[in-house]
C-alpha cells in the first residue's frame, strides 16, 4: 500500500507521541530514547490547538511520523516533524513536510521558519529543498527560579497580571493590544491564537506587562505536565516588548514578571529560546544567570531577517 499523509486524528495522539520521543531521542543518542522530553509534550498541545494543521503519515494503517503547523498572523512554522527511526530516510519527511507548505500558502503568511539541529547536514539541506535558508543559532536556555528572599529589592515583583485571570469582556481589547505590540516587531505577527489556545487549553497562561502608555510587553507561558514546560518548568514560548525608547528595561521588567509568575506557581526553572540575532535579548538573559542548554538553527524562507534583529526584545525558538 502506497503512502498516505492525512490530517492527524485525537485517536493517534498516543502512539503519535511516542514516535516523536524515540525519534528525537534516538537522533540525540538517548540510552532511553522513550524518554525524551521528559513529561513535557509537544505532540498533544499543538494537535488541539489546531488539528487541521496537524498531519500524519500512514502507510498499511501503521503511522510513522507526524508535522504541525502554526500561525501567528503573517508568520508560520513548522514542527516537530519526527519519523520513526526505521523509516529515515524513505522520503517521509519530505511528504509531511508538502502539506504544511500548502498550508501556509492558504494562510497567507508571508514569511516562514523552523528550528532544526545545526549540526545536521542532512537536515539544514532537506528544508533548503523547500527554499528555508538557514541564518543565526537559537540558545536554549535555563535559569533558576529564585527564591523571593534572594532577589534584589528591585526585582521583587508581586505576582503579575495575565490573560486567563481577565473577565471574558476585557479579552479581546488585551488580544488586539497584543496584536499591535506584535504589529511592531513585523507586520502581521499576531500571538492571539496562540494565547487563546494557552487559555483554553489550560497550558499555563500569558504574563501581561502593564505600561503607562498602554501594554508595555507579554509572554505566552507553559508550565504543567503534557505541555511544552513540563511539571517544574515555566517555559517561555514567546515573549516580546513593545520596540523603541526604554524597550530594554520594559524586558528587563518583564523578565522578572515571568520570574514571579513562575515562583507563584512553585515552578523550579525559566526556560527561554533567543536567537543569537538579537544580540541585546541574548545578554540580558545572560545577566541574568541563563545558562544555554543546546542549540539549533533558525531557518527562514524567504531568507530574510524577520523580528531577528540586534534591537528585537523578543524570545521565541519555534521547536
């Protein structure tokens, strides 16, 4: 029987989550491949954000691997894409990466990207095959959850504002305030599905940086058993603040709110991916005690800058 990719179903998700797992740990050499990831999950969450841009390959009824796509506005990515290990190198990957480009082309987003290992030949050239160029290396990166008694007064921050706490009413005037700090960064980036999707979904919730002049920066956070974080990290999906004048400080601030979003919810770690482009967003969490945990390789298609720019406060690593 021939190949088949299809859109992924809620009664795949289990064995569909262990292909990614073994895949990806198999690819790092894991002794436990099974164990990648720990008790975070990517398969899942991305499947019911979105399922109709979830899709499986299948062949025989047997699945073998599986692609996501997600949209923020006028931007998209992909992944993970996985594949079982003893079909590598079959042309499955490719196949499952045919709808996710169709995908974007009825999105319309204008600009695409994915993170893939750097060291990976094979990777970086099967994704230039469908025009992605390959640009700066992506940190991923840890720091401690400090206890409150440790912190410098200045960085003792109460537990912060967030979109799940709002009343339903006051949600969709915070999602376009969001959407115009994005609007800032590239034209059309939009996080409101994505937060929407944290919400709803119960992954963790997005920390709001109030600002005189209206919001001054957000971070879409997951924290939890099953989500990207795990149970005793706070990962920080994507965060920006709005650009211009006192921007460094505005991330200064809202660092420290995810700090104490994270210390509220007895979470042990932050865990953030930047892009080594924006050199100033790199060392703030530098200076703050981050530590790189590994690294990839941000592709983009066509091969041009996006919001990776020296000045851009905005953390995001699109595993």
């Amino acid at each position: 029987m021939a190949l088949t990719i299809r859109l992924l179903r809620e009664d795949d998700l289990p064995e569909a989550d262990r292909i990614f797992r073994v895949a990806f740990g198999t690819f790092l050499g894991l002794p436990e491949p099974e164990r990648f990831a720990g008790d975070a999950g990517y398969v899942a969450p991305r499947f019911r954000a979105d399922p109709s841009a979830a899709f499986a390959a299948e062949e025989d009824g047997v699945l073998l691997g599986t692609n996501f796509a997600t949209r923020w506005g006028s931007f998209g990515f992909f992944g993970p894409l996985s594949v079982r290990p003893e079909r590598w190198n079959g042309g499955i990957a490719k196949a499952l990466l045919e709808p996710v480009m169709d995908r974007f082309a009825r999105w319309g987003t204008t600009h695409q990207g994915l993170f893939t290992f750097a060291h990976s030949a094979k990777h970086v050239n099967l994704y230039r095959r469908f025009g992605f160029h390959p640009r700066f290396l992506t940190a991923l990166m840890s720091a401690p959850v400090r206890p409150e008694g440790e912190l410098p007064e200045a960085e003792r921050w109460p537990a912060p504002p967030t979109y799940g706490a709002l009343e339903p009413a006051q949600r969709p005037g915070v999602l376009a305030e969001c959407r115009d700090l994005a609007e800032g960064l590239h034209p059309g980036l939009d996080l409101g599905a994505e937060i929407e999707a944290v919400r709803s979904l119960g992954l963790g919730d997005t920390v709001l940086l109030p600002d005189p002049c209206g919001l001054g920066g957000f971070a879409v956070c997951h924290h939890g058993a099953g989500t990207e974080g795990g149970s005793d990290a706070c990962y920080v999906k994507f965060a920006a603040v709005a650009p211009g004048a006192g921007a460094e400080q505005r991330f200064d601030a809202l660092l420290n709110a995810c700090e104490a979003y994270a210390r509220a919810r007895g979470l042990a770690r932050l865990e953030a991916g930047v892009n080594l482009a924006r050199d100033a967003a790199w060392r703030a969490l530098a200076a703050r005690g981050f530590r790189t945990l590994g690294q990839g390789v941000a592709m983009h298609r066509p091969n041009e800058p996006l919001h990776c720019h020296p000045e851009a406060f905005v953390l995001d690593d699109w595993r």
